[in-house]
C-alpha cells in the first residue's frame, strides 16, 4: 500500500505530473510482461542508445521476472511470509483479492480515476 495517503491519489498524481514531461518514460509492468525485449528497446532509445537484438535479447532475459526473483532474492527483501516477489504474472490479483473485493475494486477505479489517461489496460473482475 501507500503508506501517506490514498492509492488512487498517488496514481493521479503520478500520471498527472508524467503527462507533462516529455523527458521520462513510463513502463507499465503488463507491456513489459507482454513483450520484455520491446520494453528493453523502447528503454534503449528512450536514453539514446544504440543497442543490436543480440544485446537486446540478452538484457532482456536477465532482467526476466524468474531471473530476478532467483539472482535478487536479498535477505532484505522478504517478509514473514514469502519474498519481496511474488509470482510477476499479469492478473495474479485473483489468487489474492476475493470476487467482491475485486469488483469493489472495480468500481473504485471507475470513480476516481476516470479522468487519468494510463498506458494499461485494466482488466477487472
């Protein structure tokens, strides 16, 4: 959670301040799980760098979930009860959150972010 404040709030003002600067890059955890090596190019010429899809295809697999979860698994980062990672697949919410919270959920992000213009495409209950 957000530890000062409301969720909700801290995404509007996240996009809202990321809508005017046209010097930074939002990546979206969904796209980047859908196509890691596009992510990786769009990193690369995001900074100007002019990587070849060896190179590419090379970073993007050390950056993989799986890889992550096994090459960083620090003491620091886990709980009581499991590692700071989790499972990293896309609508994993369903093994967590029951129908009704989901659909609660649902119905908070109709509410209050309806005028934030995000690059996912939120799939609800």
């Amino acid at each position: 959670g957000v530890y000062y404040g409301s969720w909700f709030d801290h995404v509007k003002g996240f996009y809202g301040l990321m809508a005017n600067r046209p010097n930074s890059l939002v990546l979206v955890y969904e796209h980047m799980q859908a196509d890691p090596t596009q992510a990786v190019r769009d990193i690369a010429e995001f900074l100007g760098v002019d990587c070849g899809d060896d190179k590419i295809s090379k970073i993007a697999a050390k950056a993989s979930f799986s890889r992550m979860k096994v090459d960083y698994s620090y003491p620091f980062l886990k709980t009581d009860k499991e590692s700071f990672f989790r499972r990293g697949k896309v609508g994993d919410w369903v093994n967590h959150l029951t129908s009704e919270n989901g659909a609660k959920f649902d119905s908070a992000v109709k509410t209050k972010l309806t005028d934030v213009v995000m690059p996912i495409n939120y799939v609800g209950v």
